[in-house]
C-alpha cells in the first residue's frame, strides 16, 4: 500500500466518524415478502474474455459563484481478463477506449473528443462477489482523472453476498481505493444496503436484478506543483443493475450518484460543490475462447 494511500485511508477514518451516512428505513416501513426462488449474483470470467460496455451519462457539477456545467458523456470501456487466478478469482483489466462529451452552461457550450484518460489501464484482482483483492494502474506518474470524476459509479460493484430471495436485502461495508476514476487513486469508505429484485428475460437471454443504495465518503489527494490539492466528497448513489445469467456479468447498470465535494487548495483556501451524475452502463459485446460466452447486441 503506498504512502498516499495510507493517508487517504487515515483521513477517511477521521472524518467517517462524522460524515459517513447510515443507511436508515424510513418510519413506517414494512418488508416486502420474500420471494419462492433464491438468486445468485456472482462474476464469472474466464482468461481470453473480452467485455465491451457503453457508458452515456449526464453530468451536473455546481459550485458556488459559478454557471452550472451539465456534460452528456459517452464513453466505451473494454473490460479484459487475461487469467483465472484461482478457481472464482478473476485478474481482470478495464481501458477507456474512447471518450466524447458536450459541455454546457448557460452561456456557451463545448464537444470534446479527447481525455486523458483515453488509453489508461487499471487492473482489478477480484473474486465472485466483486470482493477487491489487488488494484493498481498502469501509469502511476502521470495525475489524470476518468471523464465521470474520481466518484463516479463503478462497472463492477461489490455484492458483499453471493445469494438471496426476492426482496431479500443485506447490508455491506468496505473501504476501496477506485483506481478505475484517477490516478492517484481516490479512498472510497461506503455501506451499501443490496436488495433483490427478480428475473427478467428479454432479447432472448435471462437475467437476474438487484438494486442498490449506498451512501460513502471519499478522499483524493492531488500533488501539483503549486502543492497538495485535497479533495473530500460525501457520496448518496443508487443503482439497478441486471445480470446476465448465463455470461455472469453485468449486461445493464442504472445507477445515480449526488456527490458533495469539498475541495482545498494549497494555500487553504475551500471550494464547495456538487456532482450529480445519472449513468447507464450497457454491455455492448463478449468475446470469448469459449462459444457459449460469446454475445453481441448488433446480432441478429
């Protein structure tokens, strides 16, 4: 674990004492039934697999004293995994391929076609369950940041179980470095509380739904050479993802994110903002060694 991340970790633990949400039911409120059938969520990955996702999101970021930016994104992310580490632990690699946006404010607007975050590689070591077991990038010199932000939702979110009934829900807690978004890597603390939802068959294949809500803080500490940037975020982010049965990954991730932010520059001074973020994250095509893991939404 580097120095940086130690740090971030101690600060997250400073603040989660005070900042960190708890996930509460409102008064009144009364368990759905559980359902007959039990449903499992879990990754499935084998070496030679290839995932191609959409991402179309729309970007609102406000801060104080300035016109509001609202950016519609589409990015394209290929997820590879290059081995099987041990049976159900999965080395896998996620790269932003491509990367458009329109930026607007109320007096003008902008379409960039290029990122610095085009071509970056960041590789998980991940169990089923979406368990973290190793994570690092693959350019650690360079700063750069994901078009979506350092929070935004993840592909690959962590079940915390690996089964339940319908309406059934459990609660789950980690604290995880999101090289996914930056570099450096910001510290991500959340709980997130999981509820299963059910099956759901179209476009010829099955799938199984869950949905998440989640509230976490987060720590991003930026070193330039004027100094130290410390960014700090609280986290409210809900999501609906849907699970191929069959591949084992996700096919369709809804998810929605309000991310407040505190941003401290070198010479103390603090910015206040807000981030919110509405992302669909669809899966487009898997390649695979394998014929019956091979999967393309153009085929007809």
């Amino acid at each position: 674990m580097t120095r940086l991340l130690r740090a971030l970790l101690l600060l997250l633990i400073v603040c989660s004492t005070k900042s960190l949400a708890q996930i509460q039911l409102e008064p009144g409120y009364k368990p759905l039934p559980l359902g007959p059938d039990t449903l499992c969520f879990r990754y499935t990955f084998n070496a030679g697999d290839s995932l191609l996702y959409l991402v179309q999101s729309e970007d609102s970021i406000l801060f104080a004293g300035e016109p509001t930016l609202i950016k519609s994104r589409t990015e394209f992310v290929l997820v590879s995994c290059d081995s099987v580490i041990q049976p159900n632990v999965y080395r896998i690699h996620l790269t932003v391929l491509d990367a458009r946006e329109l930026q607007r404010t109320t007096t003008d607007s902008v379409r960039r076609s290029s990122s610095p975050w085009i071509g970056r590689t960041s590789t998980l070591v991940i169990d089923s369950a979406g368990n973290r077991i190793e994570m690092s990038a693959d350019n650690t010199s360079n700063a750069a940041m994901s078009p979506g932000g350092a929070f935004q939702p993840l592909i690959f979110p962590t079940f915390g179980e690996l089964c339940g009934r319908q309406n059934e829900s459990w609660l789950f807690r980690d604290t995880i470095a999101l090289v996914e978004n930056s570099v450096p890597p910001a510290a991500y603390e959340h709980a997130t509380l999981w509820r299963v939802l059910d099956r759901a068959d179209t476009l010829s294949r099955r799938f199984f739904q869950i949905q998440y809500t989640q509230t976490g803080i987060g720590a991003l500490l930026f070193r330039m050479d004027q100094g130290a940037v410390n960014v700090r975020a609280q986290v409210a982010a809900f999501g609906k993802l849907t699970m191929d049965s069959t591949l084992q990954v996700p096919f369709h991730l809804f998810a929605t994110s309000e991310n407040k932010i505190v941003m401290t520059t070198p010479q103390g001074a603090e910015r206040k903002g807000k981030q919110l973020v509405s992302v669909h994250i669809s899966l487009l095509e898997a390649r695979s060694l394998l014929p019956e893991r091979k999967f393309s939404l153009n085929r007809r």
